[in-house]
C-alpha cells in the first residue's frame, strides 16, 4: 500500500438554515500539497440534501485520488455564510491522516524513516552544542 491509497476521515457537523437564498450556502472542504497556494476541492455539502440540517457525519477521502502527496499538505474547512440573513453552523472532530509506507510501520523516534532507531536518528541533536553553538 502507497500512500496514495491510505485513507484519511473526519466527522463535520453543518448547519445551514437560508430560507431566502439557500444555494449561496455550502461546506467546502479542500486540501492543498503546495502550503496553500492553490486548493483543490475534496468535498461540497449543500446547499440542499440530507446533511446541512445538523448532526455528525462522517467523510472519507483518499488525498491521492485529488492530489500528489507532499510534506506540504494542508486541509481547510469552509462554513460560511456568503448569503443574506442565514444561520450556519460548523465543525470538524476526530480529523485523522493515515499513512502508509510500503507496510513498513511506524517506529516512534526514527526520524530517517529507514525502519529502525540509529545514528541516522540523532545526527540532527548533534549538530549544536548545549549552548546552541552550531560548529562551524
């Protein structure tokens, strides 16, 4: 399994109640892999259908089916109320990002990623002293 294919979730609770212009209101959630220069859509709820009259829905999406995966992922939720005279509500709770990495699972403190804690782990630490010293 690649990256690509792992699934990442959160629950999001809308609300929306516009009676005078309901399609001027929707839940956008968009994900960007370049810090957030650029966003691409990942979910549109609204303005009409079963989930904008409250309670916890959950969504699920893979980044890879919308984007290349980057160290550069951002996720942004969007609830607002673009219209005239509406009442919206909105949340997110229990965002999880998976990942998997050619089965290889995940060791605490191995920040080389190469399967096992060494060398390769602490070298970052060393390269100041206690007082912060960079050697030169």
């Amino acid at each position: 399994m690649t990256d690509e294919q792992a699934p990442d979730s959160y629950y999001r609770w809308y609300y929306s109640l516009a009676e005078c212009f309901p399609e001027d209101d929707v839940w956008l959630t968009e994900i960007s892999n370049d810090g957030g220069n650029f966003w691409t859509h990942v979910e549109i709820i609204g303005p009409n259908g079963p989930e904008v009259r409250g309670g916890w829905f959950q969504a699920t999406f893979r980044i890879g089916d919308f984007l290349n995966p980057t160290t550069a992922m951002r996720v942004r939720f969007t609830a607002a109320d673009e219209g005239v005279g509406a009442i919206i509500e909105g949340g997110v709770d229990g965002f999880k990002v998976s990942r998997v990495r050619d089965d290889t699972p995940f060791i605490p403190g191995d920040t080389s990623q190469n399967g096992v804690i060494d060398l390769l782990d602490i070298a970052p630490v060393r390269e100041s002293d206690c007082v912060g010293n960079i050697p030169g």
